[in-house]
C-alpha cells in the first residue's frame, strides 16, 4: 500500500526557507516522509532537516548546475512515485497552501485526489509591506505577512502523480491536460520579508564571487543574484504602490490558465498564458498561520 504524499526540495544554506518548509510539509505529511537534497552538505540544512530524509550532494557549482539540479529533481520525483501516490516537488521558498474556506489540508484534499494527473495550484507572491507590517517572523509567515500578488509564473505544476517530465526550474511539464484545483495556491515567500530577503541576496552574490563565476554559468535561482536585485529598500517600498484589489476571487485567474492553455512550441511541455496581474491583494484572515 502507497503513501499519500512526499514531498521534495533542494537547498543550500537557506535556513529561513528551510524551516518554514519543515514546518509546513515536516508538520502535514511527517518528516519520514519529507526529501531534502543537501547542496554541499551544509550542517546546519543536516541539524535543521533531522528525521527527514537527507541527500547530500558536492557543493562546487559549475556550469549548467540548474539543468543538471532539475534533472536530478525529476528522477527522484519519478522514483518516489513508486512509493507515494503524490510527489510536491518544489524549490525550499515555495509552499502549496490548501484555502482555510476549503475545509481540507492539503493532505486531505491530496488523499481523495484522482491520480495520474499533475496538479497546479495559482501562484501568489507573498510581500512583506514594510509600511504597514512591522513583525519579525518568528514563526507562521501568514498573520505577519498578509499581502500577496498573483504571479503566473510560480503557477507551477508542482504535485506529480504522473510520469511526465518537468521543465528546469519547475513552471512546465509534458503532461497535456491541466488540472487546477480550486481553493489550491502556491506561496512563493522570496518577497516576505525584507531582513530574509537581504540575507539570502548577500550570501549568493558573496558566494558567486568567491567562485569566481558567472551568474549564468554557476547559479542557482539566478533571479536573486545581483544582476536582477536593484535596491532593496526601494524595491519593498514600491509594494505599497501596487494598487489594493477588492476581494479574493481567484477563479478568473484560474479560468485563464485553462482557456490559453496549449503546447510550449515543439518542445512537448504544454503552458498558458502568463499576464501581468496589476495590483495586490489582502489575504483574508483565515489564512494566518496556513504557513
């Protein structure tokens, strides 16, 4: 007999991510059942991470390491498919969130969950609003932090129980049929706080450098790297610019997905379209501490 869910992710050093993550996924699906590659084999990631199970991987970055991470990714996503009917596979700063109005956590939901499907929840990236949100997070993210946009291109394909591959970086797979659960979201938690944001960009720009490479050539998750940062202090203040949306209506959102979907060239992924959404949205309160 299989078990319902596992779920999967690479890190290096992150360890603000990283405990979120254990204590979403560690917390819901037991960390027995939790996979954590350990790039460079850091001891922190291994003291954080006791009780999941742990892969070690050499720490020198080299040319076409994202390809290279994803391929291992999708192996061992396809390999676990063998022992769970669901694989969530994702990187360390992404959390898939089931909405309180639902009734279900995520497992829940996932245990009467159809299979040989893949399922992609709406993407939202948390921010933290330096203007009104003074609380260090010291634990759950959402209470603290209430605001998110919609950003399409975190609406990944993210819960595996197929065999199709998935894209480097996770937004695509070849599975040709969309599924778009309602009430399913993914939070991507890069912008959620502006102390953690400074940290992870200055420790991979020291990490570069000391490298002595290229951003393009070595980087994991380039978009955080110093060629795509700008000024942090600017860059969180313009959140409060975003104009405030009405509601949380997320099915027209949804709804798009479904109608631009069709094949990614001839490359056999299939996609839709990717907008840009204006504005920014205030969680409802049911959502603190989903995360």
């Amino acid at each position: 007999m299989q078990s319902v869910a596992a779920a999967l992710t690479m890190v290096r050093d992150d360890a603000f991510f990283l405990k979120a993550w254990l204590r979403h996924y560690g917390d819901m699906l037991g960390r027995e059942n939790c996979y954590i590659v350990n790039h460079g084999r850091g001891d922190e990631v291994a003291d954080l991470a006791q009780g999941c199970n742990l892969i070690g991987i050499p720490g020198d970055l080299h040319r076409n390491f994202d390809m290279k991470r994803w391929r291992l990714l999708n192996n061992l996503t396809q390999g676990l498919r063998c022992y769970y009917d669901h694989v969530i596979v994702g990187d360390v700063d992404e959390l898939v969130v089931m909405d309180p109005a639902s009734g279900q956590t995520l497992l829940e939901h996932l245990k009467t969950a159809k299979l040989r499907r893949n399922l992609t929840p709406v993407g939202l990236e948390v921010l933290h609003r330096v203007d009104v949100e003074d609380q260090p997070i010291t634990g759950p993210i959402i209470g603290p932090r209430r605001h998110v946009r919609i950003a399409p291109h975190y609406s990944k394909p993210c819960i595996i129980s197929t065999g199709a591959k998935i894209a480097r970086g996770g937004h695509y797979t070849q599975a040709d049929k969309l599924f778009t659960p309602e009430h399913m979201y993914l939070f991507h938690l890069k912008f959620c706080d502006f102390s953690a944001y400074c940290e992870a960009m200055n420790r991979r720009n020291a990490l570069t450098q000391d490298l002595g490479g290229e951003v393009d050539k070595i980087a994991i998750g380039r978009h955080w790297f110093a060629q795509a940062r700008g000024e942090d202090t600017a860059l969180f203040d313009s959140f409060a610019d975003l104009p405030m949306q009405d509601g949380f209506d997320m099915a027209p959102v949804r709804a798009r997905m479904q109608h631009s979907w069709k094949p990614r060239g001839d490359t056999g992924f299939w996609q839709f379209d990717r907008p840009d959404y204006p504005g920014q949205y205030r969680l409802p309160e049911r959502f603190n501490g989903v995360i």
